[in-house]
C-alpha cells in the first residue's frame, strides 16, 4: 500500500491515515503487534545492552508511527508505555476520551523534520446528544530514553493538543460562565480571530466578567487553566450560548494597527493608552510562546527610563531641559564604568533636552552625586509617587505587572537611571509613563469601565507645575530634530508629537532589547522587541505604526 492511503476505522471510532513519515498505510491492530509493549518481534528491550547515541530515522518513523496508532485507537496504555513519561502521558491521552469526550479521531502524520514528527487531528466532540468536528495541528519528538535506550516520544502536553501546557487538561461540557460579545468603543465587535493577540485578554475578561454582562452559558470543549485565578481556553463551541455585550475601552482601529506593527518583527510587543484618560486603546504581542508581555513582562527598558530620571532631575533641582549638562564619553560610579554608545560625547555646551535626544547616558548619571544619602533611592520614590509604578496596586480590568523600580546600591544605582539593574518594565508601563509625562498627572491604565465592578483605581500625585511641559518638549525634540534618535521613527507620524528611545542590555544576549515610547495627540504607546537592538531600528517602527492609527 502507497503512503498517504487511509486505514480503516478501528472498532468502529479511531483511525490512523498515513502520511510522508517514510512508512506505508498499515492496519492499526496488526501495527501495534511489535511495538515492544507486548509481542511481535524482537526489540531492545529483549537485550541486555542499552543502546546510546541519537534517534535513527527508521526509529522516528516507528516509533511515531506506534505512538499515533494507539492513541487514535484510544488504547491509552500502549500509547502512555511509548513514551518517556507513562505516569503523565496515561491520564492526559486517558482524558482525551474520558473528559474532552473526543468520539473519532483521524491522525494524518506529515514528513518529520529531524526527530520531530507534525500530524493533523481531525476529531469529533459529542456531548450529550450534539456533536462537531474539531481539527488541529500539533507534533511530537521522538528521544532515546534515558535507562531503556529504547526510542520513546518525549512527553508534552502539546503532545495532544499545542496549547495544552503543563498542569492544564482539556473539557468538555456546560461552560462555567456564560460568553461574552466584547466590543471596542465604538461598538465593534472584537474577536481572536480577528485580533489574535486579544485571545487571552478575552477569556480573561469573560471569566472576570461574563456573569455581569448578563449572557448564558454554552457547550464548549475548553483547556482548564493550571492556575487557580487563570482563565480557561475556549477550543471548540458545541452550542454557543447567548453572548452578553460587554464594552471595552479598545479602539478595533489601533488594535489591527498593534497586530499590523508586531508583525513587523519576532517577540515583539506594543501597548497603547490614552493619556487623558488611562484608557487602553490597544495590546498587542508576537511571541513564540504566546506570552503577553506588553502587559505582564518584566524586563528592564533601558534609556526610555530617563524620562522618570529627567523628572526626578527636574523636581530636584539639578537641571531643567534648557539647561546645561555635562555628557563625557565614560563617567565611573563607585568603581564600575559606565559609557555612551559607541562612546561618543557631546562637547558643544549640551542642554539637558539634547543630551536626552540623543540618548546620552553619562548626563543622567553626573548629576544625581549631588542626591546624597537619597541617591539608592530617589528614582523609586519619584517612580511610586508621580507616575503610579511598583505598588502592585493597578486594578485594569485584567492581570498586569506594575512595573517595579526597587531601591538600589552601588552601581546599580547608576544603571538604574539610564533603565538597567533592578527596573523591570513592560510595554504598558512605559506607554503609562510617556502618558503622565505629556498630561501631567497619573491615569491608571485599565480595559473595562471602573463602574462595571467598582474595583478601586490607583492613584498618584500630579507632576508639580512645569515639569509635564519640559518633559512633553523633551520627548518633541527627540522625535522631530536631526540629532533626535526618534526623529527617523517618528518621521511619517502627524499631529503633536515626542518619543524617546532605548536599548536595554539583557545578560547572555549578544543584541541588546529595543525599546521605544512616544504620544501623537492624545494616545501614547510604548513596544518592545526583544534582541532587537537600537530602539529607532526595530520598537520605532512598531510604536509609529500604532500612533498614526490615533486621533
């Protein structure tokens, strides 16, 4: 029989189609004769030597072959026993049938890629009465186990399902909450489908909030979230139950603008807030674990940070944006040298705004020797105090991180005011930040009206009097002046605008992050790309790509 040819069902429910694994169509019974789980011919396990060194190709193809046979026949036992970890393997491939309530399945392997083997599920969910088909794509990897010597597929949860991790399993059944039809503000439905980086935001938000919106439950085969405050998944509907609207502070237009921007580059992540107001207008992410680091990252900013740090000089009285600075190549804290990129220096009578565009590091170190005894932890107080970070107190509507500026000592200290050491960041921090600069006082991001629970918002004191209009002229020159490191950026992007640059270095990484946070009118956003270098270069384009989607 040719590859690629159909098996018959066995028992009436399962079966195995064949693909370009490099073996032919088989009859599943008759294959699981030598799989070494009990007789047919003879295998490693009948030697008393071990064998070592890497998975053969013949050994790829069988073993894979035996692993997706049992399983689609639904003898869990033999499929668990192929591979390296029975204990966890047996339950989950057990729950496949038992809890998911998957009736037939049809597994379509493709060619491997070294010991990697792609296939093709195409199932059906029954559930009292109703059914529906369900297909999907996932892999598996074959290894050499570690005492049997024996080729073994590596267990993962991902085995059953991609999106299945560890701790989690697969339902089907009554929905615990009722499903929700999110809109944007203006009214426009809002889907995964549609933005996929709202997938989880969305079974966030309906488990938080699906009861409130005064829908009913559904039929859904969904994966049961390992953390007991996490959402669950949704993977199939059955029967849909009836959405209740639910209305978000998104704008549909600047999301596929975020989705558009993150696309531009790999583990790449943008946010963006209206500084008015707080209001998220737009969260976006392009990762490959699928993490949402535009708003639950921590990971430090580097030289966006100096906008805190310029408002911490500015209040102390240690410089103003016209004023003069001083910007070496090199200054030394408490032994350790810190430099410019590239080294370069600035000897014609810098003012703070320019040293600030072009991104000069030392100017926003010198100074802070006059702080004294607050020097460790100055940056954190002006951070908590005026620009609402690190109190772990942002109430959104979803789970964020608030960003943490920790106090410091020695050369952490230094490195704290150009964004390194201790501070940890992400891009909805920072587009939170670059917002209280240009309207002058604090507004806590959030997704979904406060009225909606009455959960209370954090709060901060407004930037004293003179410091939001240095900050906002600071963060224009940047963006529009030869010298500034945003000005190429920022080049296409209309209306009042500003922007500030930065790269973070990340120990073990040869090419430092990039960062990049700048405002057009009323709408502000901050991206990350992480390894991705200068932050002109690579966040630039992601953050001005957000920006001329806004008012």
């Amino acid at each position: 029989m040719r590859s690629g040819a159909k098996v018959g069902i066995v028992g009436g429910v399962f079966a195995l189609v064949l693909g370009a694994v490099g073996y032919g169509a088989y009859n599943i019974l008759d294959g699981l004769g030598d799989s070494g789980v009990g007789g047919g011919t003879s295998t490693a396990a009948e030697s008393s030597e071990v064998k070592t060194g890497p998975v053969t190709k013949e050994e790829i193809a069988d073993t894979s072959k035996k692993f997706l046979a049992a399983w689609a026949e639904g003898d869990v036992a033999v499929a668990a026993a192929l591979t390296n970890n029975k204990g966890d393997a047996e339950p989950a491939l057990a729950g496949y049938t038992e809890t998911a309530h998957v009736t037939k399945a049809v597994i379509t392997p493709g060619a491997a890629t070294g010991s990697t083997v792609p296939y093709t599920v195409k199932a059906t969910v029954s559930y009292k009465g109703t059914s529906k088909p369900w297909s999907y794509t996932s892999k598996l990897t074959v290894v050499r186990g570690l005492t049997t010597g024996h080729p073994l597929v590596d267990w993962e949860p991902s085995v059953i399902h991609p999106d299945l991790a560890k701790g989690e399993s697969l339902e089907t059944g009554e929905a615990s909450t009722a499903s929700i039809e999110a809109v944007d503000r203006n009214g426009q439905v809002l889907t995964k489908e549609k933005y996929p980086s709202l997938g989880g935001i969305l079974d966030e938000l309906r488990k938080k909030y699906g009861a409130k919106a005064g829908g009913t439950a559904g039929i859904e085969t969904w994966i049961n979230s390992a953390n007991a405050d996490g959402a669950d998944k949704t993977l199939l509907t059955l029967v849909k139950g009836k959405p209740g609207k639910l209305p978000t502070t998104l704008d549909a237009k600047v999301q596929a603008a975020a989705e558009r921007g993150v696309k531009k580059f790999a583990q790449s992540s943008v946010a963006a807030v209206e500084p008015s107001t707080g209001a998220i207008r737009a969260i976006a992410n392009n990762r490959d674990d699928a993490f949402d680091a535009a708003r639950l990252g921590k990971v430090a900013p580097g030289s966006t940070m100096k906008i805190i740090t310029a408002a911490m000089i500015i209040q102390n009285g240690l410089g103003s944006a016209e004023g003069p600075v001083e910007c070496p190549s090199q200054v030394t804290w408490k032994g350790v040298p810190f430099h410019n990129l590239k080294n370069f220096s600035m000897t014609d009578n810098p003012t703070l705004k320019r040293a600030f565009a072009k991104s000069c590091n030392t100017a926003f170190i010198k100074p802070i020797t006059a702080l004294d005894d607050k020097r460790d932890t100055a940056l954190g107080a002006e951070a908590q105090r005026y620009f609402g970070l690190g109190r772990d107190n942002w109430q959104a509507g979803i789970p964020t991180w608030d960003g943490a500026v920790p106090e410091s000592q020695d050369a952490e200290t230094a490195a704290s005011y150009i964004g390194q050491g201790k501070i940890q960041m992400n891009p909805l921090n920072m587009a939170s930040v670059t917002a209280t600069a240009v309207n002058g006082r604090f507004r806590q991001p959030f997704i979904v009206a406060q009225s909606l629970d009455n959960r209370t918002f954090a709060t901060a004191t407004p930037l004293p009097p003179g410091v939001s209009t240095q900050l906002k002229q600071m963060l224009h020159y940047t963006a529009t002046a030869p010298e500034g490191t945003a000005t190429q950026a920022m080049a296409n992007v209309g209306g009042e605008k500003g922007a500030k640059t930065g790269s973070a270095e990340v120990d073990g990484h040869a090419t430092s992050d990039s960062w990049f946070t700048g405002f057009s009118n009323d709408l502000a956003a901050a991206a990350l790309v992480q390894s991705g270098g200068h932050g002109g270069d690579a966040a630039g384009p992601v953050v001005a790509e957000v920006l001329r989607a806004g008012p």
